[in-house]
C-alpha cells in the first residue's frame, strides 16, 4: 500500500469550491465543518476521513469520485487495478475508488476494508438513491431502518439509502466490501457516510 500515492484531495476541494464561488467559511457552513478543517484539507495537512469526504461532496454538490480524478478526465472505460486505485480512509477505514470519470456517471463504486470494531458512529446516515452492500471478506454488520443485518462473505443488502442506516465490523478479522452508490440524479452525491 506504500507504493501507492493518494489522490490530491486538497486541491480538488480547493478547486471545486473556487469554481463554486465559495469561501472557505462557507463550505465550512455547508458541511459543518470548521474553517481549520477546511484549510487544512486544501493544504494538503490532513487527510480527511470518508465521512468528512462525503461531507465536502455533498456541499460541493459533486459524487465523492470527484477527489478521485484529475479535472478533465472524461473517459469511455475504466480499469481498475488492484494496487494502483485511488484511495482516501484513516487507521480504521480504507476506501477504494473502483472507478470515475464517464460521462452522466451515477454510480460510485469502491471497495472499503474496515479493521475489527470500526463503526460509522451513533448517527444514522440518510441519502437519496440505493446502496448495495456486498461483503468479500470477513463480518459486516449493517442496520437499516432499525433492523440489523449481519452479512458474511457472498451475502449482499441493497435498499433505498433514505432508510437511515449504519455499519460496523463486529469481527475480529477485517471486513472488505463492495459498496455501490446510485444516485438518482447525476452529479448528486451522498451525504455523510463511512464515519471513523
């Protein structure tokens, strides 16, 4: 994983809210974040966690792909390697971008590993579109409108994502997934998701 350098998050965010008009303090508002944070992130000086990603995103009215790719790409196909995706995440969460850039594109595709006992927080997560969940490796627990779903490798949940809905790894093991967004309008992305 060494080998592989992480996107330029920074200066997407950077660029995204300039072309938007938006101060750093406004784009703090919008996602409730501190003005800090947000300097912080455009600098370079901290990574920000998924959820904080989803945040920026959905202020920044963008798919979370979007810190993923360079400005410009727009592209027919795309093949994703293991070891040379894109990726975000902190200690507990890694998130890999399975691939961004076509044209209309509604789905967002990653694979996510969490370590044993990462959870996405006490707060239930709502967005518009559908989630699939499909674990490959390990234990992953996802609630869903109050009902717990225990998933082991080849089990899958899809549902409607304004069900408010959480996860976490109650293994001992780490979990890897497949997790799909689809938005129902292009360009609109989820809001806080993967909290750490």
């Amino acid at each position: 994983m060494s080998e592989r350098k992480p996107p330029d998050v920074g200066s997407q965010v950077r660029a995204l809210r300039t072309e938007r008009g938006l101060s750093m303090r406004g784009l703090a508002e919008l996602c409730e974040l501190s003005p800090n944070a947000i300097s912080l992130i455009e600098r370079g000086s901290t990574s920000p966690s998924v959820s904080t990603l989803h945040r920026l995103a959905t202020a920044l009215r963008v798919p979370i792909t979007a810190f993923f790719e360079a400005q410009g790409d727009r592209v027919e196909l795309i093949l994703s390697r293991a070891g040379q995706r894109p990726y975000s995440g902190t200690d507990s969460v890694l998130l890999e971008n399975l691939g961004a850039g076509l044209d209309h594109q509604t789905l967002e595709p990653f694979v996510v590993t969490l370590k044993p006992g990462a959870d996405s927080g006490d707060q239930g997560m709502v967005h518009d579109g559908h989630e699939l969940v499909y674990c490959l490796q390990g234990e992953l627990e996802y609630e869903v409108a109050g009902t717990q779903y225990r998933l082991a490798a080849g089990d899958a949940v899809l549902f409607e994502a304004r069900l408010a809905h959480c996860w976490r790894n109650p293994g001992r093991s780490p979990a890897v997934f497949l997790l799909i967004f689809q938005s129902a309008i292009q360009g609109e992305s989820v809001e806080q998701h993967l909290r750490t």
